[in-house]
C-alpha cells in the first residue's frame, strides 16, 4: 500500500516528530487536565468507566441501566434505558442559573451586521419555533431539512427540531440543488428552512432558488420556511412558501421537551464516501452529547465562561459538534461568523477575535494557508491577547503552517489542537489536550478512552514508523449507529474492511511517542479545502453530461486547499474535446454537486486504466499525473 513516495514523506515526518513543543506554564496551571499521558492510561483500564462519568456532567430525565450494549454489534448502543434531551442539555438545562443571561451566540456577517442572544433569548426563540412546527404536524421521528447560510436561526432550527424529537437533515449551503434535492429524498423531510440569501464577498447569494430548484423534485417536502436575512427579492409560491417570522409570529415561549430514549435519534448528516451516493449518518441524542461535551471541555480546555470561535460552516459536523452543540452544552458563548475571511481586508479573522475577545479558535489548515499566503503582517497588526487555544480539524496540517498559526496567530502562547475525527465519529477522536507535548503536523494521541492503531489489511498492529490503515478497536458514545435506510452498507463501509475494528479510510502512522501522523486517505474520498467529496461522485456528475462517456477523477496536492480535484474524461465518438467543453463540464458538475467540487484541471483521454473487473485505477492515474513510480500494476488491463 505505501508507495516510494510515501516512504520518503515517513522519513521526513519521523525528522518532524523530533521537534517538540511543551505547553506554557501558564496553560498547564490553568489546565483543567494537568498530565495527557496519565489521564489517558486511567482512562483506558476502563474506557466504559470514564464514558459513565462523562454521562454524568450531563442531564437525564431518567438514568441508564446500562452504560454499553454490543449484543447486536455492530449496531452498538451507549446509555440503554437512559432518557434525556440533546437539546434540553444545550438549552432547557440553563435556564434558572446564572448561564440564563450569558450570551449563547454572537453573530455578524460580512457587511458588519451584528446580533447577541442571551440564553434565554435563544430559549424563547426555540420554544417559539417548536411551537410552530409542532402546530404544522412537525412530530418526534419526522426529518426536517436546513439549507441556510451561518445565521443563528440555523441554531434555532436545529435546537427545535431536537427538542421536539425529529431528525435534521443540514445540508451545506455550497451544494447544488441537485445535491440537496437527493439528499431530502433519501431523508423524505417533510420541512425545509432555508433564508433568501446570504452574502459572500460582496454579492448575495440566492439560496432561495436553489430551493425552488431542489423542491420540484421532492415530493415530501410539505412546507418551505425562508428567514429573510437579506431584503433580497425572492420568487414566492404562496402555497408552500411561507417567511420564518411569520411562521413564528404570537407563538408560545414556552414548550415541552420531548423525552427522547439515549439511542434515538438525533440527526442525519450526508456525508461523501466511496460511491456516488452519499451516506446519511445517523447520530443519536444520548451519546452524542456525552461525547462532545466531554471533548469540547477537555480539548479547548473550557472552564465554563470562554467565547468560542469555529469557523466551520454548521452544514458540517465540525459546525454541528463545535459551533452549535458543543459551546451550548458548555454553557459557553458561540461565534458565528457569515462570510469570507478576507473581506474587506485579510485581517477579518483577526479583527473578530479581538472585537469578540475570541478566548478558542478553532479552524481548518486550508484557511491558515489561505491566510498565509496574504503573510505575517495581517495577524501581526492584531494582539488578540484573549486568544488561549487554537485548533485545527479536517486535513493534514502541514508542519509550516502549524508553526505559522502558532507564532502569528497563537503568539507562541496558545496551544495548537490538531483534532482528528469524522462525520461517523461526532467528536474528536485523536488530538493533544492543552497540557500534552505538541509535535508539529500531528494529531498527538487518541482522546481519552479511545483506543485507536494503525494496522495491516488483516488488522495487525504495524511496526512504529511503519504506515497503515488507522482503526479504532472499541467503541465511543457518540459513534455513528447506522446509516439513514441501509444499514447494510453501514456494516460494508465500516465494519467488514479489518476485522474487529472500525475502518477509518485514513492512513496514519505512529512515532515513539504513541503520536499518531495522519497522512490522508486510503480510498477515493477527497478532501478538498477541507471538505469530503467523493471521487465517484465527481465521476458520476461528468457522465450525466451528454458528451461524456467515461471520467476518472483524482485528487492532486494544492499548496492552499491541500487537494484538488483533476479529471480525466472520454468523450463520445465524434465529439471534439475544446476549452468551451471543457468550461461546460466545469458547469455541469457544479450544477450536480455545487461549487465546493472545484474542478481544477480536465483532460481529454482515449482510454483510462482499469483492472479486469472493470474498476478504474485512480492510483494509477494519480502516480502518472504526479510523475510517481506506478507501483503494483499487475491487473491492469
Ligand atoms: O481524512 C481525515 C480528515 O477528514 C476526514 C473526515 O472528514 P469529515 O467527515 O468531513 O470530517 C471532517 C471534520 C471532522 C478524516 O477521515 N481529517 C479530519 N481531521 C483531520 C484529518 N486529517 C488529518 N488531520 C486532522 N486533524
């Protein structure tokens, strides 16, 4: 599995372990946990132990009568028994103490517009919209779909909807309405929110007609509410369409919680995997809020009054987990950011921070590069003294711009946490804590209670220094327990790969340390700028085009987005390959995905090399274009 190339990037990351970073004093007096290595060895004599402890820093209505359950494995069940709210935990708990009157969410956009709500603002606000969709046959088990830019009505949204006890289906405001049109049909949602539009360096985005778009092929979808965010003129269709104040409007403050079992579920998340179809990944109420509350306390090293900044959008688990649910059960206050990081100017980011006296930053390296490449001189202009944690999440960071991010930004006294984890994982997974010694461009440990390797294709243990597939062999609270309507493939995907253990799809290897270096994908998902996109899927929406017969995608290394997507495309017999083509193939995959699939480069080919059964070797494609040794290709046909 590992190429020539691989091996050389080892030698280079075992050189990089060497150089090391021990936490500041004043961040290890603070800490809430002062010894990394101590703290995981406890928690590993009995990993169930330290989950039911962790159960405890949280609300049930009922207690469990059993902490884990895998008598139907893999389908493994956390808390059986237990009852309890995710959303009464992020909300409902703080009212009546002194959390009530702290600010939950900060928000602006990018034209400087700002907005503050208080918990109990949030509270009331919910309880408004739970009426009002209870009243429209909302009910606990029913899908709701949200396609809506970073505004704090996706929070309340996404709270009702789990107070009430339906799922939610986010899907991120950068797919197509094709892509959003699939993803409510597999869901079969009977809502949608969505807002008319959003701004984005400069100009406004119609979210609205792609919604119109979408909902003429999704028949389940009963009512479209629109928060008006701009005064952007939208198409109205009197009899679906119906604007979020006035859906909201002389509601009750005040609504019941519903009291969910631990393992119902919570929400679905769409996700990219190996096919074209992507996966809904199905989180529940009681371990998922047990896994991110413990995780956001201990990694960002919350004390219970910090402003906690993730710039993710919430159509992603990193928003989910760390912008909306995560500092809310903290009982922390969240900032919400609607916009691109360099407008006007590229100290935005920076401006925010010490506008908001940001004390956790959490993002992606593709943003650290990005900012990077406009040089030091932009963070330096900010001292951003409430700056205490920095995070990253979602790619590989390399070790320049871990160093970048931690002298410019972190000023040499915040901690960088680079936190490993998934969609299927819900939390973070393996990532340092404030106290733990940091190695530049890696991920540091798996988190207290997980126990992850790095093994072979028969799930053996791999030499230190030595490249394999990364598992995880036990099982965590807020893990993935099925994919939405085909459980099956939730057993192919993450259990049959190794045995015994759940398949990440990554490649990683681990130093002396136990310091695991994670180095990308083994399968065809991509990771471009951070986000997940399939290699099938790109190759799926090339074909729907009728000049197309055939398409091999590959993700090529970018110095910013850490990969980009390159093609390459058979064309039909008589069809001539030319740049305005190639522009439409650009469009039409963007119209059947959306515009986070870049497409950086297309190719016109007569042939793309495949095994005997038929598969197209994207290995092969990959070495050829990045002029690597081929490796093994003895089925190639
Ligand atoms: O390849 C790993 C990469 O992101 C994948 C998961 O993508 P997604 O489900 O979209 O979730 C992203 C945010 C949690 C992983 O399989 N990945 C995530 N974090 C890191 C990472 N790769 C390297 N270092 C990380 N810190």
């Amino acid at each position: 599995m590992l190429t020539k190339a691989n091996k050389r990037e080892l030698t280079e990351v075992l050189l990089a372990s060497k150089k090391k970073y021990r936490p500041a004093k004043k961040i290890l007096a603070e800490a809430n946990i002062k010894d990394y290595n101590a703290i995981i060895k406890k928690s590993l004599e009995n990993p169930i132990k330290f989950w039911e402890e962790a159960a405890r820093d949280l609300v049930w209505f009922k207690p469990w009568r059993k902490v884990f359950d895998s008598s139907h494995k893999p389908f493994y069940k956390w808390f059986i028994g237990g009852k309890c709210n995710l959303a009464y935990n992020a909300l409902d708990k703080h009212i009546g103490t002194k959390i009530e009157k702290k600010l939950a969410i900060i928000w602006e956009d990018e034209t400087g517009r700002s907005r503050k709500l208080t918990y109990w603002e949030l509270y009331q606000e919910v309880n408004k919209l739970v009426n009002a969709l209870k009243k429209q046959g909302i009910r606990k088990g029913d899908r709701v779909a949200i396609y809506m830019p970073n505004i704090p009505e996706i929070a309340v949204a996404m709270l009702s909807c789990a107070k009430i006890g339906a799922m939610h289906s986010v899907v991120f405001a950068g797919f197509s309405a094709k892509a959003l049109a699939d993803r409510i049909n597999d869901a079969r949602a009977k809502i949608l929110f969505t807002a008319d539009g959003s701004f984005r360096r400069g100009k406004i985005i119609n979210y609205k007609e792609f919604v119109d778009e979408a909902i003429k092929e999704c028949r389940t979808i009963k009512k479209v509410i629109v928060v008006k965010n701009n005064k952007n003129k939208v198409k109205f269709n009197k009899r679906k369409d119906i604007w979020y104040h006035d859906f909201v409007k002389g509601m009750p403050t005040e609504a019941k919680c519903a009291q969910m079992d631990a393992e119902d579920p919570a929400f679905v998340l769409y996700t990219s995997g190996t096919t074209s179809k992507p996966k809904g990944v199905v989180h529940v109420h009681g371990g998922y809020m047990v896994g991110v509350l413990r995780t956001i306390k201990w990694v960002f090293d919350l004390h219970g009054d910090e402003r906690f900044w993730c710039t993710a959008d919430p159509g992603w688990i990193t928003g989910h987990s760390y912008i909306i649910y995560g500092p809310l059960l903290a009982g922390v206050t969240t900032v919400m950011y609607e916009g691109v990081p360099d407008m006007p100017k590229p100290d935005r980011i920076w401006k925010i921070v010490e506008k908001y006296k940001v004390n956790v930053f959490y993002t992606a390296p593709t943003l650290i590069r990005a900012m990077m490449k406009y040089g030091a001189k932009w963070p330096k202009m900010h001292k951003m003294p409430s700056l205490r944690i920095l995070g990253t999440v979602g790619e590989p960071i390399n070790p320049e711009a871990w160093e970048w991010y931690y002298k410019y930004v972190g000023k040499k006294r915040c901690p960088i946490m680079d936190t490993w984890w998934q969609t299927e994982t819900g939390s973070n997974m393996i990532t340092p804590l404030p106290c733990a010694t940091l190695k530049p461009g890696s991920a540091g440990k798996p988190f207290p209670g997980i126990k992850a390797e790095v093994v072979d294709k028969k799930g053996k243990p791999v030499p230190i220094g030595k490249g394999g597939y990364l598992v995880i062999i036990n099982q965590w609270p807020s893990m993935i327990r099925t994919i939405f309507n085909n459980p099956k493939r939730y057993i192919k995907t993450y259990w049959q790969e190794i045995k015994g253990a759940y398949f990440t799809g990554d490649v990683a290897f681990k130093d002396r340390d136990g310091y695991f270096w994670i180095q990308g994908r083994t399968d065809d998902v991509l990771k471009v700028a951070g986000h997940r996109i399939g290699t099938a899927e790109v190759e799926s929406a090339f074909v729907s085009h009728k000049s197309v017969v055939e398409a091999g995608a590959i993700g090529v290394p970018d110095p910013i987005k850490g990969e980009v997507i390159k093609a390459f495309v058979i064309l039909k017999q008589g069809v001539k390959g030319s740049d305005a083509l190639k522009l439409e193939l650009r469009k039409c995959v963007r119209k059947e995905i959306g515009p986070i699939a870049v497409i950086k480069d297309i190719e016109f080919v007569d042939k793309l090399p495949k095994t005997r059964s038929g598969k197209i070797m994207r290995r092969v494609l990959k070495a050829k274009e990045l002029g690597l040794p081929l490796g093994d290709t003895s089925s190639l046909v």
